[in-house]
C-alpha cells in the first residue's frame, strides 16, 4: 500500500482504493502518482494487488 508522493516499496500492480477498476503498474522506487480516473485527478491510496 502507498499514498500519492510516496516510494513504492514493492513491485506490482496496484489498484486505487476510491476507484477499484483503476489500476497501474508501478516498479520499486517509483513515486504513487495521483488518480487519473474519470478525466479528474485527485490524491489516493494505492493498494497492492499483484506483486510483480
């Protein structure tokens, strides 16, 4: 899990808590980008579903 600004610490496939059909790969090291879901973008909670 990891909020918008933060490091990924895992590796893998993370789907945004407000908007569960939203989902982005993301590579250790990477920064959480906001949520671009619905042609709006706001901060949010991302939520490991495959490690990668």
């Amino acid at each position: 899990m990891g909020k918008t600004g933060e490091k990924c610490q895992q590796s893998g496939i993370y789907r945004c808590s407000m908007h569960s059909s939203y989902e982005i790969p993301l590579s250790k090291g990477e920064t959480f980008p906001p949520c671009n879901s619905g042609g709006g973008s706001h901060a949010a909670t991302w939520i490991l579903v495959r490690k990668a």
